[in-house]
C-alpha cells in the first residue's frame, strides 16, 4: 500500500518530467538555431516597421527602414540610410552582416529558421527586429 508520501513523489517527478519535456520541445519560444547557409538567402521582413533585409545567394545583403536602435547605434531612433554589404554565415547559429562602406560595426542576424530571423544587438538585450521570409532568392 503506497502512503501519500510516497504518492506526492511520483507526483513531483511526474510533474519534473512534464516540465523536462516542454522545455526540450523548443515550446519556450523565440531561440536561435542554426540553419542551413543555403537556405538563407532571401528577403526578410518587418510589416510592423517596414524594416527589410535581402540575403542574395552571392553573399551580399541590402537593408532598408532600420532605425539606429535597430541596431545599437547611439543617436536615437532616427532612420538609417539604406545600407548594403557582405553577409558571412556562422557554424553558429547567426550570420554576419559587414556593413559597406566601413563606419558601422558587424551585426549580427541570429536565425530561428529558414523563415524568421531577428536582431538582438546586445544579446543580454531585447531583440529588437523580428523578420519574416516574404521571398525566395
């Protein structure tokens, strides 16, 4: 005969377990992971800001609508100049926009998916764009 002590263990792992499981299933939310480079390229978008980035297959990028919080530039939330350069991906799970010509630092796209990247500048910070994939390259 099993006493309720014994009852309220098996309750508490089974609980342990449930929890385990959830967080193992990815159902905590928006996390990066890597992604296949050959997936990638393509025009992310942000319908809210109009912000939008396009990976073209050749490695190089283009940007337009991104305010200068977007991407940890001190000054405000003044729009930036479109901008282009060099994309680079990582074995990580993010890839390296070089932006074109020198003057603003390397930034960081981390991905979710082949369809939905986001710009986290300060990764102990808030992200502070999410895009969605609108086209293939």
């Amino acid at each position: 005969m099993k006493t309720a002590r014994g009852m309220g263990r098996s309750g508490f792992v089974a609980v342990l377990v449930a929890l385990m499981t959830v967080l193992v299933s990815g159902c905590t939310g928006l996390g990066p992971v890597h992604v296949d480079p050959g997936d990638l390229p393509g025009v992310y978008r942000n319908d809210d800001t109009g912000a939008e980035i396009r990976l073209d297959a050749g490695g190089r990028f283009s940007a337009v609508g991104f305010s200068q919080d977007d991407v940890e530039i001190d000054g405000g939330t003044a729009t930036l100049d479109d901008f282009g350069g060099t994309w680079d991906p990582t074995p990580s799970n993010f890839v390296y926009l070089q932006p074109e010509p020198d003057g603003m630092s390397d930034i960081q796209l981390w991905t979710v998916s082949s369809k939905k990247v986001y710009l986290q500048p300060d990764v102990d910070g808030p992200i502070t764009v999410i895009l969605v994939k609108v086209k293939e390259s």
